[in-house]
DNA sequence: ATGTCACTTTACAAGTGA
C-alpha cells in the first residue's frame, strides 16, 4: 500500500503533474496540502476520472487540503476544534479500508517572535489535544503532511544557519514531539536512520533546490499499528525539477509512504 | 541568504504569504 503527502502550493497550477504523479506511483492514498482553492473549484471530476475518489477542504488563496483514494473516503472529519485559527482549513481526517488518514498544513509561522509564530506553537498544541481526545492511537492511523517543522538537524541542510530558526526551532520541535508522544513514529526518519534528509522543500529562490539548501518538514508519522508494516519513505525528487512535467513544480517534493499488505 | 511563485485587488502594479 502507497500513501503518499504532496504539498501542491495552488492544485490548480499543478494539476498536470497530479494527474501524471497518480499515473507514475499509482498510490492508494494522497493527501495534499496548500490546495488553495475553494472546494468548488477543485479538480474533483478530473481526479474521479483519474480512478481517484477524493474529498477536500479548500478556502479562497490560502491554505486548503485535500485527501485522494482509490477506495471510497469515510468518516470525513473537517478542521477540528480548538483550532486557533477556525477560519483556515487545515486538517482534515477520513478513513480508506483500515486505515484513517489525518491530513495536516501546520501554520507557517513567519518567524520566531512574530505573532504568527506564537499561533503555530498553540496550533500544534491544540493538534495533539485533538488527536488524543478523538483518535485512536492503538489502531492504524497515519498523520501526514506539511508540519512546517524540520524534527531535528539531520532534517536540515545547515544546522548552523537554521539554529533556533522558523521550521527548526526548538519549541517547536518539542510540541512536534508532543504529538508523537501520544503514539506516532516519524517513519520517515525511521527508514533513513542518522542520514541526513531526505529533503522535502526548496524555496523557490536563490536556486535553492539545485544548490541543496532543503529541509525534511513533509512528514509521514504513523501508529505502531502503521509503522510495524513500514517498508520504505522516499522522496519524488524529480518531481521538484523545472524540467519534469507540465508547468512549473511546487517548493515541495512529494513523499511516498509504502507499507506491507495487512495479512488477511 | 533571499536571485520565486501564486494569490488577490474600488486591479492592469503592488502587497501578502510562503
């Protein structure tokens, strides 16, 4: 089985290369973030023609989030409460086969000491209070997708230049820890070991990408449940280039999460 | 570190969020 997060920054500019990233990988399940759109106007109809049910949690410009899957979506859960910020749509949950499926944006932040900051660490907190008191973390659940949190300094390109930054600071990384605490492995780091990335976003400028100054925040943490049947997580890097596919790529390359089949 | 991108608007360039 594949799940697979992809923050798209605007799904209508990337609707090319979703379609083509279902055709390549063939996945289960996707979860994308930063859809951008209103649920309106998202590409529901192409995605259904695609093979892909699919329900999304979209606003105008900003944020927005959406989850695909071969098998039909249940259980669909929209934002959730204790949200800091209501307004935003940013978390959405449902349920393929047995296994339920949280997809997350995590507030940006800005930086650290600006307000915004302050609102993404109640965020977070607010996010680990949800699950515990909503989920079950002895069954198999995956929580996925643009946490704007670089776990640990193997998850950046330059510790020195990212210490006690946005993305790698330390409050945050502790309330990251506050929700795998309540019972999630961060899968990702659990198949690359002490090597450092892989890698999940550029920014756009500065040559970024080429030039590797990236950081792991696209992350796939999962129930014990989950993590027991982990084969591997990896990175659609070629993805993230100006060279592959219709249009221009989003910041953030898609991740793909591969478990072993339940035995029946 | 900031060379970009996508979105919006008493819009046709400039601010914003990332």
């Amino acid at each position: 089985m594949k799940v697979i997060t992809w923050n798209v920054n605007s799904v209508r500019q990337r609707g090319p290369r979703l379609l083509a990233l279902l055709a390549r990988h063939a996945p289960d399940v996707v979860c994308l973030q930063e859809t951008k759109v209103e649920d309106a106007d998202f590409p529901g109809a192409d995605i259904l023609e695609a093979g892909y049910h699919s329900v999304a949690f979209g606003q105008r410009a900003y944020n927005g989030v959406a989850i695909l899957a071969r098998e039909p979506l249940s259980d669909v859960r929209l934002g959730f409460r204790g949200d800091p910020v209501p307004g935003e749509a940013r978390v959405l949950a449902a349920t393929v086969g047995d296994l339920r499926v949280i997809d997350v944006y995590v507030v940006n932040g800005k930086g650290v000491g600006d307000p915004a900051y302050e609102v993404k660490l109640a965020w977070l907190d607010a996010l680990a209070d949800h699950l515990a008191a909503t989920e079950d973390a002895s069954r198999p659940i995956v929580v996925t997708g643009d946490f704007n949190v670089a776990p640990t300094d193997l998850d950046v390109h330059d510790p020195q230049l990212w210490a006690g930054k946005n993305l790698a600071s330390a409050p945050e990384r502790e309330r990251l820890q506050r929700l795998l605490d309540w019972g999630l492995m961060d899968l990702g780091r659990a198949h690359a070991g002490d090597q450092a990335g892989p890698f999940t976003w550029w920014d756009y400028r500065m040559g970024a990408f080429h030039r590797g100054w990236g950081l792991r925040i696209d992350l796939m943490l999962g129930s014990a449940a989950v993590a027991e049947r982990l084969v591997s997580v990896e990175v659609d890097r070629e993805e993230r280039k100006p060279t592959s596919g219709e249009g221009k790529p989003s910041d953030h390359a898609p991740v793909i999460l591969t478990l072993r089949d339940q035995p029946s």
